[in-house]
C-alpha cells in the first residue's frame, strides 16, 4: 500500500486507549507535551469496556442479592423478591458509557489529539496509522492484552469473558475453565445470580501466591455459596451435547461437567497487533512480553512500554502507574517505577486483598515473621453489616515492621488502600499502637491484626 504525503510531528505517540495509554497521555498533556493518542477500539480498553467496570458492575449487583438473602434467612425480609437481568445488563451498558464519555471528556479537555484507529510502528520515531505517518519523540506502546486459550478439543465451544458479560440471560449450568481472578470473578457473580457453577483449575490451589490461610478461608467460603471447584484439575475437552455442553476432565477429580455455557478464563497474552517487535528491534521475553527497564524504556530508545504488553502485574492501577513513570522519564526526571508494594484485589463472595509479602514468602527469603489475625465475627461493624471475613497482617518479628496485609471478607478491596501505606512505610509496632481509628469501622481489624502479631489485640479473645 503506498503511504501517502500526510505527515504530523508530536512530542509523544501512545499507542492504546486503555487505562496506561489514556492516563499516561493525560499527564504527558499535563506536562506541555504536544500527544495523540490511537486506539482502534474503544477508550478505556479492556477495563473499563470489558473487564475490571462491568465485572464490578455484575458483581455488585450480585452482592445485594446476596445481602437480601441472608436477610429473608433471618427473617427480617420476607422474601428475596425477582430481578431483571436485561435491566441489569442494560445498567452495566450504561456506566460503561459515562465512564468512557468521561475518559474521553478528559483527553479532549487536555488538549490530547485521539485517533480512533489502528496504529503500528513504521520505523524509528514513527507510526502509520490509515495511510498517514506520525513522527513522535518518544513513543508509548500501551496496547494491552487479549484472552488466552488452551489447545483443547472444543475449546471453540467455550465463551471469554467479554462474551460472558454480553450473556442475554444467566446461564442455568456454567463451566469456568481457569481459577484465576477473571474466572473466579465471574464464578462468583453468576453463582450468586442463580447459575450452577463448576470451576476447574488446573494449579493443585487457587492464587498460589498468595497468603495460604487467607486463600483457603476463601475457598471454604466460595464453596459453602455452592461453587463447584476441582484445583489440580485438567479439562480434557468440549464437547456438545442433545442439553447443552460436556466438560471432560481428571486429575484429583475426573469426570463430566454438564453446562449450558463454558467460560475460557485461562488468563491473558500481550497484545503485539501493530507491533513488530523484531523489525523494531524490540526485545521481547521468552513470554512474548515487551522487554522494558526500570524506566518503561525498551530496548530502543525514545519507546517505552507499559501495562499489559510488558506482563507483571495484569492491574490497570500497575499499568496507570508504569504510565507515569514512563513520562516523568521522558520529560527527564529520571525516576525508576517502583512496584514494590502493589495492593491486588479479586472482587469474588467474599473478595479477597493483600499488599506485600506472605508469610510463606517471608519465610523464603530468609524474614523471621510473625502473624496477626484478627476476625470479622468480633468486629462492631462487621456484625452490624452481618459481613464475615479474616484479616492477616505480617510482620518482622525483629524489627516489628509491617511486611504484608490479607484481607478476606465484604470491603476488602476498599482497606487493602489503608494496608499498602501501612506495608509501604514499614509501619511499626509502635505507630500502630499510636494509630487512632474509626469506630465503628471495618478498618480497625487491619490494626487489631497488627497488634496481635505480638500479642497486643485488645479486642480478641487470646
């Protein structure tokens, strides 16, 4: 295709709308910088289109169905009363729209050009984009990732999650392929819907790296909602049945899953489309991400990288954050991003959080820590919520600073924020007896849990 003699200068190119690529565009803007911006799909990329927004928005949907339950089983409501999907769907459209409206509100007003096409790399410093060229100084690759599946026979018979947040009504039997946080999110809001839902994961446990104690409350938990789950489970194939689907698998469980719809939830890969990584001469890692150094830069200078094309943490708070540092980079700060204390937050019944290290991971590199807990059974406001839950602090056992926090239970995506300044600033024993917090609160177990790492918790029963 001959290009033809359109030609733009820009301070920075960004490649991808999603949340990295639009905010890195917004505070580049911030800094005087001349920007345009490409995406071929939708602002806001996968999350706010089709993944972290509208699952949140299911799910919490789910959650009061879930509260009115445990309140017709107290008897304090009468009944749980019939909901309407379509409306419900319809809704999830709606915040959707006014999130992306108000993302693109944000562009436009910091002076940030959108394209709303496909671009890809055509040389040092320049991008093709509909038979024009852009010339930029420095260039942002933030194309995100696409679902990845398994080579199974029949995995065409399967749905990804953003065909299951399109469903037209809550499937009867529902088949999760993949324990991870996209299919446990998922699991748990159409669980909670009215769906019978199987899980198999293939791991022997769900999210091995995180806090044991805290994962198996989980799971206990998500179990007695009535979530089928097989770990150390390997799904054979799909295939189509005179009812519906089957599910063939074995490992620690064999057998056949009945299902009315199958959800691949095997996780992510980068998405490299427009991206020639070797004519570029970009280097990748062995997993196919874009290889980058502390300062998002890549291997050719004036590219960075970031979010989801560059793997690590699959978050868009990661990715809002390697956007940043990307452009304090550019605009000569010099400043390396710093992921060290990164919160991580899967919106299942009941959610889970955690920020820093493990107590099995501790014990790996060699820490002497100790544990705290603390339950929501003796909380004031857990009580008043009828909220149930368990929170996990770690800490050094020497020099009494706070390493990790773990939270299982209603709200705990929204203290895991109040733990990572805890774990970021190695809180010490000291300050956390000095700390003063709400009552009544969900908050005051994170530092009823602190205090009971050495035996301090005024509140729980020794």
């Amino acid at each position: 295709m001959e290009i033809n003699a359109m030609r733009e200068d820009y301070d920075l190119i960004v490649i991808g709308g999603g949340p990295g690529g639009y905010s890195a565009a917004i505070a580049a803007a911030k800094e005087g910088l001349s920007v345009i911006l490409f995406e071929g799909g939708h602002i806001g990329g996968t999350c706010l289109n089709v993944g972290c927004i509208p699952t949140k928005y299911l799910l919490d949907k789910a959650a009061a169905m879930e509260k009115v339950r445990s309140l017709v089983d107290r008897k304090i409501f009468r009944e749980c009363g019939l909901f309407s999907f379509r409306k419900m769907q319809k809704g999830r459209e709606e915040v959707v729209h006014k999130l992306v409206s108000g993302v693109e509100y944000l562009l436009e007003a910091n002076k940030v050009r959108v394209v709303h096409a496909f671009a890809t790399l055509a040389g040092p410093g320049e991008v093709e984009s509909d038979g024009n060229i852009y010339r930029g100084k420095d260039i942002l690759i933030a194309t995100g990732s696409v679902p990845s599946s398994i080579p199974i026979d029949g995995a065409e018979h399967a749905i990804t999650s953003t065909q299951a947040l399109e469903l037209e009504k809550v499937p009867g039997r529902l088949a999760v392929i993949g324990g991870g946080v996209i299919g446990m999110e998922l699991a748990s809001a159409y669980c909670s819907l009215g769906s019978e839902v199987t899980v198999i994961e293939v791991l022997p446990e769900l999210f091995p790296a995180e806090d044991r104690m805290a994962v198996a409350y989980m799971t206990r938990a998500l179990r007695k909602r009535g979530i089928h789950m097989y770990c150390g489970t390997k799904v054979q194939k799909v295939e189509k049945a005179e009812t519906g689907l089957r599910v063939y698998y074995e490992g620690k469980r064999s057998g056949v899953a009945e299902a009315d719809v199958v959800l691949m939830a095997t996780g992510r890969k980068p998405n490299l489309n427009g991206i020639d990584a070797e004519a570029a001469g970009i280097l990748l890692t062995p997993k196919g991400e874009i290889q980058v150094d502390a300062y998002m830069e890549t291997s050719v200078p004036h590219i960075y990288a970031i979010g989801d094309a560059v793997g690590g943490y699959q978050l868009a708070h990661a990715a809002y954050a390697e956007g940043e540092a990307a452009v304090r980079n550019i605009t000569g700060r010099s400043e390396a991003v710093d992921l060290s204390v990164m919160p991580r937050c899967i919106y299942t019944m009941p959610a889970f959080a955690a920020v820093g290290i493990s107590a099995e991971k501790a014990g790996e590199m060699g820490i002497a820590a100790v544990t705290g807990e603390f339950a929501y059974s003796a909380n004031g406001m857990a009580l008043a919520e009828g909220a149930e839950g368990l929170v996990r602090v770690v800490m050094d056992g020497e020099d009494k600073t706070t390493l990790g926090v773990h939270i299982v239970g209603e709200n705990a995506p929204e203290m895991i924020a109040f733990a990572s300044a805890a774990v970021r600033d190695k809180m010490t024993l000291d300050a956390w007896e000095k700390m003063v917090v709400a009552h009544p609160s969900l908050s005051e177990m994170i530092r009823e849990a602190a205090l009971d790492c050495f035996g301090k918790s005024v509140h729980k029963a020794i």
